[in-house]
C-alpha cells in the first residue's frame, strides 16, 4: 500500500472533525493568545509565582501582628498603615511609569519588595516582636508594590496587540484570583509545620523568579516625543484632567467604583456566618463566604474564551457591572448557605468579566503616555473602593440587618449602572 495516498484520502473528513471541535473547545475555554507572545509569556509567567507568594505575606503579617498584640485592633490598624503608601506611590508610580523604561521600573520595583520580604523574615525569624517595625516594613512593602503595579499593567499594551488586551486580562487576572484561593490555604497548611518566618522567606524567594522574569522582558522605554520630563504633582495632575476629557475613562473608574461601595459586603461576612448561616456551622460559613468571589472569578477566567473576544467593551463592562449587583441582591435574599455561595461565586464571575473589560479600556483607549497614570489611579480605586464599602456596609448593617443591607446595595449598583449607562452613552458606544 502506497502510504502517500492513504494518508491524504478518508481521513480528511476526520480530520477536519477535529479541527472544528478544537476551535469549538477554544470558543469557550480559557483565551490563550496572549501567551504565544514570549514577551507577555514571560510577564504572566512571573505572576503565576508571586501571586501565591504574596498571599502567604499577606496571611502573615495580620497572624504575627495578632500573635504580638492578642488585638485585632491592631491587625486593622497595620492594614491602613499599608493603605496610604499604596494610594501616595500608586499615583506618583503611574507618572513614574510614563517617563522612564517601565522595565527598568519594574527591575528596581520588585528588587525593593523582595528586599522587603527578606527583611519581614529576618524580623520575625530573630524573634523581634515589634508591631512598629511590622507596620514600617509594610508601609515601605506597599510603596514598592503601589509604584510596580502601574508599571506592570501599562506594559500589557506594548505586549501583545490591541485585539488581545481582553485576554491578556483575563489571563492575568484569573492567576491574581487563584492566588487569593491557594494562597491562604496554603499558608494555613504551612504555619503549622514551618513556622511564620518561612512563610515571608518563600515570598522572597519567588520574588526572585519575578525579577528573572522581568529582566528578560524587552526594554520597554517612552515612545518617542511623549514622555513628560519629570513625574511631579504637576504630572499627576495631568493625569486627572485626561480623565476628566476623556469620558470612557471616567466612566469605566465609576462604573467599578459603584460595583464596590454598594455592592462588595464583605465587611457583614463575619455577621452572616454568626447570624444568619450559624446553623450551617460559623467557621465553615465563614470560610465559604470569603472564598466564593474569588472561587467565582477564577471559574469566570478558565472559561475566558466565552467573552473575551467581544468588540462592544464598554457593553460588557454595563453588562457584567449589573449582573454582580444582581447576584450580590440574590446573596442578601438567601437564607440558604449553599444558595448564599452560588450567588457570591456568580458575582465572582461578573466581577472577572468587569475587570477583564475595565482594563482594556483603560489600555486601549489611553495613550501610551498616559497608561501608567491611568493604572495609578486604577490601583488606588481598586484598593480604596472595598475599604470604602466595608465602612459603607459595617453602618448600614448595624443600622438595618446585615441581609437588608446586602440587597439593598445589590439593587443599588444595578439601579445606579443603568441609570449613568442612560444619561452618558460614551460607555455604551465604546468598542474595539
């Protein structure tokens, strides 16, 4: 038999079978386009690393600062050490980013947070015990990581092309995700056996691969005839008024800002699981609630493919910003926990297709001597938007029931979306 021919005749249709299916398959699994750009391959790479690393730090820092004080006021009082040198040097690094290498900026950036790691390990391994000292060691921690993130995320854009920025997203944010799962559980596991000072020394550790990772990144300098020559407040500054100019941009830091103050509860998880779910067990309750957003959001990023070659972003943003408060209404109406969970993880979900199309906005409709000034803003709305919703929650919870609080803040943010999406159509008309 003549191989030649039998290879080319009946199993064409067989062939093509396949073919399709795996199209098919990538219609809805995870979008991996990006990750054929060795560029973004390597960034993304690095990210798989710190994402469970830093976890294990931020599991660490409130245990020791607990385990030194027997005071969970003073574990709160280390978290807004950590809040301002976030929002100082997250707005001061988004200029930063705009007028230097940004690979070069993230070289120095993640160098100084992996110094800082070994130095929370030397710390608690000599046995220091000084709740002063952790809170400096954050506050230089998050001032490092306030002027990286900037860096980081405005580099995406001249990695991978316009077309790809949902997916590259996705990507990203699908990793963050499953650190924020596997990260404190892992540490849980880890404390008993180790001990605390390991867990800092690990995060070092694969900080060093991030800086490998980094180093090999091409050099990622200012276009030619954009850099500002300086990073001032007068660069800063600069920064709000494109905003304010450019109304898609406005609108996508408003339409999370509505997602998170009235409709991120977290702060009535512990009142839930004490109140309403106790009978399912206060500790497992607990536990479920905190871990079903993220758990949500990560299932949202495996099946990426579903929704992140969409055109309409700005739809998708409107869209995905309605279904978190409606399933965070759906959450506060439960008195099931398991029904409780499905909501929550279904939120997660929305919350993923939000990020995801949030911050392709944001980098393909800035210029790139912009993006670093419009992610140090979207870093500080990120980190300041829960902590606004946790006061937010906190009072309207003790004033009227922890439930009543919740699917009142779910139908907030779905009246609140439409209402602005109706009066300013400049997000619903944006598209790639």
């Amino acid at each position: 038999m003549d191989t030649s021919e039998s290879s080319s005749e009946p199993q064409t249709p067989a062939a093509d079978e396949g073919k399709r299916t795996r199209r098919g398959r990538r219609r809805w699994a995870m979008d991996t386009r990006p990750l054929h750009r060795p560029a973004y391959r390597r960034l993304w790479s690095s990210t798989i690393v710190t994402a469970v690393g830093s976890q294990l730090t931020a599991v660490a820092v409130p245990k020791q600062v607990y385990d030194i004080t027997g005071s969970s006021a003073w574990v709160g009082a280390a978290s807004l050490a950590g809040l301002l040198p976030l929002i100082v040097f997250a707005l001061w690094g988004g200029a930063i980013a705009d007028s230097m290498d940004r690979r070069k900026l993230l070289l120095i950036t993640n160098s100084g947070i992996a110094v800082t790691s070994v130095l929370f390990w030397l710390q608690a391994v000599t046995g220091l015990e000084s709740v002063v000292v952790l809170m400096l060691l954050l506050a230089v921690q998050q001032a490092f990581w306030g002027l990286n993130a900037p860096a980081r995320n405005a580099s995406i854009a001249r990695l991978v092309p316009e077309q790809e920025l949902a997916a590259a997203n996705a990507l990203g944010s699908t990793v963050m995700q499953t650190g924020q799962v596997v990260g404190p559980l892992l540490a849980g596991v880890l404390i008993p056996v180790i001990g605390l000072p390991e867990l800092y020394l690990i995060d070092a550790l694969a900080l060093c691969v991030t800086v490998w990772a980094v180093h090999r990144l091409p050099s990622l300098p200012p276009l030619a005839g954009t850099a500002p020559r300086r990073a001032g407040v007068r660069e800063i500054a600069a920064g709000f008024r494109y905003i304010s100019l450019h109304k898609v941009l406005l609108l996508s830091f408003l339409a999370d800002i509505i997602a998170m103050v009235f409709g991120m509860p977290r702060a009535l998880f512990p009142q839930l699981s004490s109140q309403t779910y106790a009978p399912y067990g206060e500790g497992l309750a607990l536990g479920l609630l905190f871990a079903a957003i993220p758990i949500g959001a990560v299932l949202g990023g495996l099946f990426s493919g579903t929704f992140s070659r969409a055109r309409r972003h700005g739809w998708m943003v409107i869209g995905a910003v309605v279904a978190w408060g409606a399933a965070i209404t759906g959450f506060g109406l439960s008195d099931s926990l398991w029904l409780a969970v499905v909501f929550l993880a279904l939120a997660g979900v929305a919350d993923m297709v939000s990020m995801v199309f949030r911050g392709a906005i944001l980098l393909s409709a800035a210029t790139d001597e912009m993006r670093g000034r419009m992610q140090g803003v979207f870093t500080v709305v990120v980190a300041g938007g829960p902590r606004l919703a946790d006061v937010l929650h906190g009072s309207a919870g003790s004033a009227f029931g922890a439930r009543t609080a919740v699917a009142g803040g779910g139908i907030l943010v779905v009246v609140v979306m439409l209402s602005l999406a109706l009066a300013v159509p400049a997000l619903r008309r944006y598209r790639v």
